[in-house]
C-alpha cells in the first residue's frame, strides 16, 4: 500500500496537467439568449479571444448524430462583428460557406460577435429546445475539443431549464417602470440567464438545453 499511493499519483498527474492545460487559454464566452423563442427567434452574443491579423471563424458544419454536414448556417442571420466599438467588415468564404473571414485590427484582444437564428423547429410559446450549433461561432480549423469555452442561457420569466451543463449563477433583466421598447430583446424584462461553467466546444454541442 505504502508503494501504490506514489504510483497512482504519478499515474494522475498527465490528467490533472492535461485538465489544466485544457482551460489555460482565454475561453470564449456565449450568451444564447432565448428570450424571444416563442417568436421563434435565437439570439447569441458572443465574445473570441483574438490576436491582429486574419481571421477565420466557422459555425458547426457536422453535427453529432448526423450523417451528412446539417449545420443550420442557412438559419443564421444578422451577423455583426465589432471590436472596440468599431464594426468590422467581414466576407462569407467563396466554398466553404460556413466560414466567415475578417481582419482584426492592432492592438484587439477580444472580438465580439452578434448573430440571430430563426428557429423553424422544436420551440413553442411555452417550451424550446436549444441544439448550440444553432449560436455557435468558433476558429476554424482547430479541434473543437481543444477549444474552450464559458456559456450562458437567457430564457423568458418564469420559464424553467434542463441541461446537463454545471450552473454558476444567474441574473434577472430588472422591470422597467416605462420605455420598454418591444422590438429590442434585450429589453425583455424579467428575463433570466444563468451562467455555466467552462467546458469545451464539442462537450458544448453535445448538451442541449430544454427550456419551458
């Protein structure tokens, strides 16, 4: 017993190390925000960790489950990049059309991202089911499983949610007196998100959310 303890320790330490290793990067951080599903609309604000230069983002393409590339990019809408402030133009990719390339000015560390998806299945007035290809946007062409990621879920008032995903917190849009301006989500009051903790891309897609 005095000899196995050393070895099992020196046995984990490649797992610790790696489980650390995973996260050392910056993440990025998602909200989806489901607030306006029974409209049958997503929305997502995204934040990526960047460096100056070129960049390629994609959404998902192969979806788990699938056999043939069924990401919804044909769902996604209203994609605006910005950074510091400042919109940033961007071009789809001549074939690959799930790509979106653009120029990240010096001096960015953190890009952000605004995109809506009209959703045209699994969601009612009263319940919605979230696949996250639906509001990802991520490197291309590196290993999902390689890129981290921090995510949060708005839902409307009073609507429960199921995930296999670890809950941090949450936060409550407050109730305004007046100037509620119905065509702006993000003024949805009462709305709830709860934040998660870190997990990678591919652990992402693989947990859906079940919201009602």
């Amino acid at each position: 017993a005095k000899v196995s303890m050393p070895i099992r320790a020196a046995a984990l330490l490649p797992i610790v190390l790696l489980t650390a290793g995973a996260f050392a990067e910056q993440p990025i951080r998602i909200t989806a925000d489901l607030s306006e599903a029974p409209r049958k609309l997503y929305h997502a604000e995204i934040d990526i960790p960047v460096h100056p230069g070129d960049l390629t983002l994609t959404t998902p393409k192969w979806i788990p489950g699938n056999h043939r590339p069924t990401g919804p990019i044909a769902d996604i809408t209203g994609v605006v990049f910005t950074a510091n402030g400042q919109q940033l133009a961007w071009r789809r990719d001549n074939v690959e059309m799930y790509q979106f390339h653009l120029t990240v000015p010096e001096g960015v560390t953190t890009l952000h991202a605004h995109l809506d998806c009209i959703v045209t299945s699994r969601v009612t007035q009263k319940w919605a089911v979230l696949e996250w290809e639906k509001l990802l946007l991520y490197p291309a062409n590196e290993p999902v499983k390689d890129i981290p990621i921090e995510p949060s879920v708005t839902v409307p008032a009073g609507w429960g949610i199921g995930t296999a995903l670890t809950p941090t917190g949450t936060d409550t849009r407050p109730v305004p007196e007046t100037g509620i301006d119905e065509a702006d989500h993000t003024s949805t009051p009462g709305a709830v998100t709860t934040h998660y903790a870190a997990t990678t891309v591919e652990q992402l897609e693989d947990s859906p959310v079940i919201t009602g």
